[in-house]
C-alpha cells in the first residue's frame, strides 16, 4: 500500500506515510484515501510524510498543492515531513514552503502516540 493513515484524536491530527515515487500514475491513489480520512475526522493539522519517498515529480506537488487547499478550507494545516534531499529540492523549486511548513526530523519521536 502506498499510504498508511493514522489519527490522533487528541492532537486532532491525520498522519500520512507516503511510499514509493510519486508520479502521474501513483498520486490518484495516495490522493484519495488521505482525501478521504481529512473529510471524516476534519483534522487541525494534517502530516503528509515523506520519509520512504525516493522521487516525486510535479504529480507530488500538485498532491501537496490540492491537499493543502484541502485542509486550509477546513481550518487546519498541513506539514510535509521528512522529505529526502532530492524531494525536498523539488518542494523548495516549487515553493511548496510558502504553502506549509517541512520538517525535518532524524529522531523519529512519538507525539500524542503518533510516530512523526
């Protein structure tokens, strides 16, 4: 599976792992089950992680892009994380940063039970 969802009800916040390239072919199917978890539990915040994600084209931007308009219309936010070099380049190439926040964080912690 190419997503894994998870959500703390007590930070009120869906965690997204992001798996494999994202690219014309494979952002339909990450798109519509985050889509779809956002919409039942109307989160405040919204992680999109990108930790096993070894290449995105403008397929993952535009993934980024819809999902931030998504979340900001329902009042939270969104945070991409853990992007490797060679994606996080494409988001800064993009400006993906003028739309979320990116984090980059070595230490795996755990935040209210969630992994981030």
């Amino acid at each position: 599976m190419p997503v894994a969802i998870f959500y703390d009800a007590e930070s009120r916040t869906v965690l997204a792992e992001l798996s494999g390239d994202i690219d014309h072919c494979s952002a339909a199917s990450l798109r519509a089950p985050v889509d779809e978890e956002v919409m039942k539990r109307l989160p405040l915040r919204l992680m999109l992680d990108f930790e096993n994600v070894p290449f995105m084209d403008s397929s993952g931007i535009g993934l980024i892009i819809g999902r931030s308009k998504l979340i900001t219309d329902l009042g939270g936010s969104l945070i991409v994380v853990n992007p490797k070099p060679e994606v996080r380049r494409i988001m800064e190439l993009a400006g993906v940063g003028r739309l979320c926040s990116i984090v980059f964080n070595e230490h795996r912690t755990l935040i209210g039970g969630m992994k981030i």
